[in-house]
C-alpha cells in the first residue's frame, strides 16, 4: 500500500450505504482518498485506471455480481485487498469470497459499525 494513505473504493448500488460509508471513513487517518462506483462495469472502469489499496464490494450489483468482480481481481492478481461488504453473510457466501481471495467478510445488517475499527486497524507500507 501507498505511505500516504489508502485509496479506498467502495463497490455498492446503495447511495444510502455509500453516504454512510464515506461518512465513517472520511475521519480516519489511514484513508486518504474514498471513490465510489455503483455497478461491476462502473467499477472495472475504475480499475482499469486507478489502482485503489481497498475495495469494499457488495454481492449484489445492478449489472453483475460483486463475486464476478472479486473473480476477475483473482484471476489477474491485482494487489489490492477486498473486503465484501454484503447482506449475502450466508456461510456458503463467506467460503466463496474467502476462496477467491476476499480479505474479510462483513455482514451489512449486523456488522456495520465494525467496519469502521476494522480499516482503521489497516497498516500503511
């Protein structure tokens, strides 16, 4: 990751969960920039110009799914960390991620406010 900071890039349809988001990481130290897309094809737009630390990245996408996503950054090895961030917090879901490489996995109805503490715990270097 970049010293100066995280480039964070929040994946979600939901402008309401993309407001609360950005509100919950625009204070902390390690972030440096929060972008946001709101499809699959509106964030491998993104990718293929910017190369974010962190992708928060639901499942469910108005275009294709969020596990799509995470396949394609597995599948090319790009270096970033992913963090899914859905209300698919089935274990069948958890195991998937975590097989294609998902560094965590938060419930969006019951672990919300966890993510803010878990990416300010994010070492920079």
């Amino acid at each position: 990751m970049k010293n100066e900071g995280l480039v964070v890039l929040i994946v979600d349809d939901s402008p309401l969960i993309v407001r609360r988001l950005t509100r919950s990481l625009k204070g902390l130290k390690n972030v440096k920039q929060i972008l946001h897309a709101g499809s699959f094809t509106e964030a491998m737009n993104i990718l293929a110009v910017l190369k974010p630390d962190l992708l928060l990245l639901d499942i469910n996408l108005p275009d294709k799914s969020g596990i799509d996503l995470l396949r394609t950054i597995s599948v090319n090895k790009w270096e970033l960390k992913v963090i899914m961030f859905t209300n698919n917090s089935t274990e069948y879901y958890r195991n998937l991620c975590k097989s294609l490489g998902a560094y965590y996995f938060f419930d969006k109805t019951n672990e919300f406010e966890k993510i803010h503490d878990f990416i300010r715990q994010i070492q920079l270097g």
